[in-house]
C-alpha cells in the first residue's frame, strides 16, 4: 500500500481506512481504486471487523477524478475506458456490500465518484461545511458507475435532478434527501461517528452483519407467501442459534450479552 491510502484496525474492531492525498483534495486514480479495492478485500475477511469507517484527511473529503487520471482516460480507446471503469465499479460493489457496518467520515467536498463513495457506505456523518456534487455532465460526462448507489441513497426523483444539474448542494440538503444521515458542526464530527461506533459495538456481532444483509435483500421485495416464509425461516434460525441464545438469555436476565464484555457469546 502507497501513502495515498491509510488503514488501521483498532482493539475495538473498528477500521478506519483513510484517504491521504489532501495536496489534491483527495482525488483518486486508477492506482488508488486498486488499493481500495483490495483494502476493503482484506478487511472483509478479517473477523475481528465490526465496522468500517472512511475517511480523508485535509480540508475536502475527495474532489473525485484525479486530473492526470482524466488526462490518461482521454487518450484511451472505448475498451481501455471500459477496463478502467470496471476497476472502479468493482471497488465500489466491494465497499457497497461489505459484511460490517460502513460509515462514511465527511469533513468538506465530495465531488463526482466521491458522492458515490458516500452513498456506498451505509451511514454518513457530514460537518457543516460539507458540500455534494455530482459534477460529470460539466465536462460532458455521466455518473454511470456511481449511479445505482446514488440512486439508492437519494431516490430517483433527486437523482433526475443532480444528474443533470451538476449543482453544487450543501450538507443540510444531502441530509434531506438522504445522502447523509446526519450533519454536525467540524469540531463534533468525531464525536458522531463515535456514537454510530458505540452504537453498532453493543449489538451482536452475527446479528449486525445479517441485519444489513437483510436490508439489503429485503428492499423492493414483493411481500407475498415465500417471502414471509423466507423471513420466518431466517428468525426462526436465528433464536437458535448461540448469538440469538445468548442475546435472549442476557435479555431476561437482565444482565449485558457476553459480547459487550469482549465476546460473542
């Protein structure tokens, strides 16, 4: 790994995987798409991972497209564009289905493919003086690789919209159509995705992870007999098994689950 991608793994299982290009607010290139890419591979097989934070060091989250990065794609033929943009589709699908809980760390711009970094993640926390914008039709570009993430984070009407507009949004409206989960002055934002942190460590570690795999597999599903077969069958799973024992014993006993304590019981 290069010094243009940071990672650490703290004692409590959070990762914190951080961008560090901050001379060129945190543009992004081909070679770090790659270590993305294989960072949140590494992390998505390390057990000890309860959640994932990204970040960014310097004044901007990510301007998006690194500018020699761009320089290189114009010279390239219709199938080299298509390699290239099948990295960064690649990279986003790893962080879009990450086993652990992922929270994005936003501190100033997100532009372009950074709004789709954001949306991938399953929560945001963004400083006040945080700003969007899906920026490609300026240049006469599209945010096709990035689109079914925003799309699922903002819905489809605000989608037609920033498409096509490009404008330049602030965090209190990213918090409105839901890019953002919530929005903090600077100073507290550590504090936040603390919460988030705290919040997701108390919960059983098996039930976390297929809690957001449920959500996931569960949106637009018609709600007919298989389905609720499926989900009945998925609870019923899950009280039997040790997490789901130890869960309802604690509960009625009135006592903290062996995993607030260090285990999974």
């Amino acid at each position: 790994m290069s010094d243009k991608l940071l990672c650490e793994v703290d004692s409590e299982g959070v990762a914190t995987v951080t961008l560090n290009r901050p001379e060129i607010h945190n543009a992004f290139d081909d070679e770090l798409i790659h270590e993305l890419a294989t960072t949140f591979d590494t992390l998505a097989q390390n057990p000890a991972v309860r959640v994932l934070v990204l970040a960014s060091n310097g004044k901007s989250f990510s301007a998006g497209a690194d500018l020699n990065w761009m320089k290189r794609m114009a010279t390239y033929s219709e199938e080299e564009n298509r390699r290239d943009a099948a990295a960064l589709a690649a990279m986003l699908y790893k962080l879009d289905t990450f086993p652990a809980p992922t929270i994005a760390r936003v501190q100033g711009a997100a532009f372009g493919g950074a709004v789709g970094l954001v949306s991938c993640c399953d929560m945001a926390v963004a400083s006040e003086r945080a700003s969007f914008c899906l920026s490609e039709v300026k240049i006469g570009l599209l945010p096709a690789t990035i689109s079914p993430y925003v799309i699922n984070a903002i819905g489809t009407r605000h989608a037609r919209r920033y498409f096509v507009t490009a404008e330049r949004f602030s965090a209190e409206r990213a918090e409105q159509i839901g890019l953002v989960s919530e929005v903090c002055a600077e100073g507290d934002l550590d504090l936040h995705v603390q919460k988030l942190v705290a919040a997701i460590a108390d919960n059983g570690p098996k039930a976390v992870a297929m809690a957001k795999q449920l959500a996931m597999s569960m949106s637009n599903r018609v709600i007919n007999n298989e389905l609720q077969g499926q989900t009945s069958a998925l609870i019923a799973a899950v009280r039997v098994s040790p997490e789901g024992q130890e869960g309802l014993t604690a509960f009625l006993e009135k006592r903290a689950p062996k995993w607030m304590n260090g285990g999974e019981g």
